[in-house]
C-alpha cells in the first residue's frame, strides 16, 4: 500500500546533513512495513534488527557505544556485511532498548555514513529514560493511520485521485466521481486507516472479520499500556482512554475529567493523558476565545476535546454499529457527527503535522476547529451529512471577518464548501 512518506524518506535518504532518522506514530500504523519497503525498493539491501525480546541484540549496545563494534557485531549476527550507504539498517521496537536509543547518537557524530532509521512506540519513546535519548541528533518523520487518500489508493482509484488533483480548487466534483467517492468515505468511516484493517477490509469486504482486526489493535493498545506505564497510572490511562467515545457523543463534546471516574479530579488525571497524547493515540483540541496570532496564546487548554488517532477505532469502541453509516437511520446521527469532526481532525493533522484548536463564543456559539493557514486563520464548521448552514460560523464571521471560511460536509457546490473527501487536497493553502 502506497504511503506518501514514502516522498519524504527519500529526500531523507539523499540529504547531505541527513542523521539516524526516528518514524515515529502510534501502534501498528504501517511504520515497520514502510521502512522495510523503502529498504526493498531504494537501497540494494536492508536488514531489520528488532529489540522487543532480544536480549542478544540488546546485549551487543550495552558492552559499550562503539559504532565500529557495534556495525561488526550486528553483521556477524546477520551473518552478512553492513555496508555504509547501501545497507539500510532499521532498528525496530527501539524502545526496548535505552541503550541503543542512545546510540543513534554517535552514529550521527561518529558513523553518518551508514543509513540507521529506527521505529517504536510513541508512548515507549516517549517514556525512554531522559539520558538515552539523543536530542539533536536524529532526524524525525511521523506516520500516521492511513488517509482517505491512501485509502483511495490502496483501493486502486489511483486514476480517480489524479483526475481531482487536477480539478481547479471550487469547482464541483463531478457528480459521477462525488457517487463512487461517498461510498469510499462510508468505508472509511467504518475501516478507518489502520493498515491491516484496510488490508482486510479491501480482500474481505467482511465487517466481522473487520472488527476482529480493529479489535486486535485496541488489544494491543491496552498491552502497550501495561508494559510502558508504572503499575498505578495504567487504570489512569485506560480509564481515559476508553472514556473518549461516550465524552465526544456528548452534546458539546468537551472533555470532562469526572466523567472519567467520579472519584478522580482533574489532577489526579493529568499525567495519564499527556502520556495518552505523547503515544500518538488521542488528539486534544483545546479551545480559544479569539482567533488571533499566535494561537496558543489565546487557548485555554483546560477546556479542551479529546478526540482519537483513527476513526475505524472510534467507531469500534464505541461498539458503533458499521450499518449506521450504510442505512439513512437517524438513530446515530448526533455521533455520526462526533465521527465526521474525527475525520476531519485526522485529515488535517495528517495534512499538517499540526493539531488545531476550536472556537467557543461565551453565548454558546462554536466552530469545530480553527487552523492557521500562512498569514490566515480559517475556521473550518463540520457537518456529517449534506447540511452546509454554519450558524456559529455566522457568528465567527460577523465578529472576525476572516479572509476565508471553510464549511466541510457532503455538499458538492464548490465556493467554501469543500466536500468531506476533499480534505486531503489541502484546500487551505488554495485559494
């Protein structure tokens, strides 16, 4: 499956001040598999050394931090030369291993020449011991949950996504290609970008076999937590964790600690969810009152929503049916609506990098989220279905009178409504 990464590995590859490189995202996104690809297809050989369990492996980087050594010992156990520049050596589940974490270090000052990308767990990473982590001297890159585009991709409409590259920004899709194109989406919603779900959703088209793949994922999830955070903070973060679907299908969806367990507070919480946030697994929007540069200074990151890494989890956890975006019930229309501000979160931090922020005006009025595009602030009002009146974007606009205003549903009329599986064009630096 075509990942757009890939672009950016390559410039990594060919950059003269390139360092040992760090892929990271959350759990079974795709980032072993990536690098193994890109070890196949540009390098005339690759080997994939990984640390969960190996105690021989980990051995080798805690004699001493000797890259000479180190390259010898770990060619001896390939039982075939690395050669600098030709080899891609990828350290695998490197969070395992604090020692060769550390390492990375002196292959940038002392061995730049052989090519090292390591990969691992956000929330093991992040939880590494503070010496072993080389700061300064690696290169990073983050993978996300697939996209919708690389979900059109992997589902062969790669003739369909250059035809919409090249559609002029505001023009209407074409109705042929809106059809075929929301059906896509209501896959999506139900798949979601894990990379093995969308593996076998595309071979299946089996919901059942679905959910056990998704449900495999959370299970490991869960794992991750038990293995990487001390013993009293993990019903801490799987309490929160599993409190963000019913916390989104509330009506204003923010975020409430005592919903969590009515016996903890906010601080007792703390700590757990920005471990939560630093493994990549949830999202925190947090709100601002006037949508001014730089926004951070403007965000009140109490009053925040916490949304998910990937929608086909959300809708899985949420023990949310997949005929409710395959039948017209209106039984599951206020968290079709959680959902759909969940892809587009996903879509634009994909796009990005960047997590935005959501306005909240003191008499009730709000828009779903607020990014800053160059020079300009864009408020983007989500609707799940083909509903484009924007009340609360009204109110924004009466009061800022921004540049620009985006309204993002299934409405395909062109202007500033930008149909939800457009997202990934990156409209906001059209215009």
């Amino acid at each position: 499956m075509k990942r757009i990464l890939l672009n950016k590995l390559l410039e990594w590859k060919n950059s003269n001040s390139r360092k040992p490189l760090i892929l990271k995202g959350v759990r079974q996104c795709g980032k072993t598999y990536l690098l193994k690809e890109f070890g196949k297809n540009y390098y005339e050989d690759f080997i994939c050394f990984n640390f969960e369990g190996n105690a021989a492996l980990q051995n080798i980087f805690e004699k001493d931090l000797n890259t000479e050594r180190i390259i010898t010992e770990l060619s001896v156990i390939r039982k075939k030369t690395i050669l600098p520049k030709k080899t891609l050596i990828i350290f695998d589940e490197i969070q395992f291993c604090n020692k060769a974490l550390t390492s990375l270090k002196y292959f940038c000052e002392n061995a730049s020449e052989y090519h090292i990308a390591a990969a691992g767990s956000l929330l093991g990473i992040a939880l590494s011991k503070p010496l072993s982590f080389p700061v300064g001297k690696v290169d990073f890159h983050t993978l996300y949950p697939m996209s919708f585009y690389e979900f059109l991709l992997a589902n062969g409409e790669d003739l369909l996504c250059e035809q919409l590259e090249n559609l002029p920004t505001a023009t209407p899709v074409p109705d042929v290609f809106a059809q075929k194109l929301e059906e896509h989406l209501k896959n999506y919603y139900i798949c979601g970008g894990m990379p093995e779900a969308v593996s076998c959703w595309i071979a299946e088209k089996n919901i059942e076999k679905l959910d056990i793949v998704l449900q495999g994922v959370l299970d490991s999830y869960e794992l991750d937590f038990a293995k990487h955070a001390p013993a009293k903070e993990f019903p801490k973060l799987s309490a929160i964790w599993h409190s963000i679907p019913a916390q989104l299908a509330r009506e204003n969806g923010k975020f409430i600690f005592s919903q969590v367990k009515k016996s903890l507070r906010a601080k007792d919480l703390e700590d757990s969810l920005e471990w939560l946030l630093s493994a990549g697994m949830a999202y925190k929007v947090a709100k601002i009152e006037k949508p001014f540069m730089p926004m951070a200074s403007y965000a009140d990151f109490s009053f925040f929503k916490l949304y998910m890494a990937d929608i086909g989890l959300l809708r899985k956890m949420s023990k949310l049916p997949a005929a409710a975006f395959l039948e017209s019930s209106g039984i599951f229309k206020e968290f079709k609506g959680a959902v759909a501000e969940n892809f587009v979160l996903c879509e634009l931090v994909n796009k990005s990098g960047e997590v935005p922020f959501y306005w909240k005006s003191a008499n009730m009025a709000e828009v779903d989220f607020v990014v800053q595009s160059g020079m300009d602030i864009v408020p983007i009002e989500v609707k799940s279905a083909d509903n484009v009146r924007a009340r609360s974007l009204a109110e924004y606009s009466k009061k800022y009178s921004p540049s620009r205003t985006v309204v993002t549903s299934l409405r395909n009329t062109g202007g500033n409504n930008v149909p939800l599986y457009l997202l990934w064009k990156g409209f906001l630096t059209q215009h």
